[in-house]
C-alpha cells in the first residue's frame, strides 16, 4: 500500500519531436499530465482485458468437448427463458403498465 503523501512517482520519459510538436497544438498545458496519466491508464486497462481475453480463449481451447456441449445445451434453455421473460416484458406495456426497474 502507497505511504501517505506519495501517491505519485515522478518519471521522465522521451518522445519524438513531432509528438510532443502535435501535443503541444492540441493540449493545453495545463493538462498534459492528466491527459498523459489518462492514456496510460487506459492503455494499462486494454493490456489487462486482452491478457483475460486470451486466457479465456486458452481455457476454452483446452475444455473437453462434453463439457462444451452441456455449456450449449444450458444456453440453448436460457435462451428460451430469455425469449419467454422479453414476451412478458412486452405483455406487460402494451397493456399499458410500466415495467419495473
């Protein structure tokens, strides 16, 4: 856990001149910080959900193919009960009263 008072890391980093050209037309500089630590934030975010998404898609390489198909099969009933809740939602204003929330 960060001690008190240093929540933040001072780094340096070095870019290409014609990026820092571009984000000094288009950023005010006031803001750059907050912008660079935003980028940063997301791409570190993007970087985390690919990893999950490609160990999903390693996990469900490997299940054996019984597994898959009762998955298919609980999905295929859902789907039915999906259709019959949407049926009772539609029911349900088209008589005028307000859906629930």
């Amino acid at each position: 856990m960060a001690e008190p008072g240093r929540e933040y890391e001072v780094i340096s980093v070095s870019l290409p001149r014609d990026l820092v050209a571009r984000i000094n037309e288009i950023v005010p500089k006031t803001r750059r910080s907050r912008i660079i630590r935003d980028l940063l934030s997301s791409f570190v975010d993007s970087v985390g959900r690919k990893r999950v998404a490609e160990e999903y898609r390693s996990y469900y390489a490997r299940r054996p193919p019984r597994e898959v198909e009762e998955e298919r099969s609980l999905l295929a009933e859902w789907e039915i009960s999906d259709a019959e809740a949407w049926a009772l939602l539609e029911r349900e204003e088209s008589r005028g009263r307000r859906a629930t929330r």
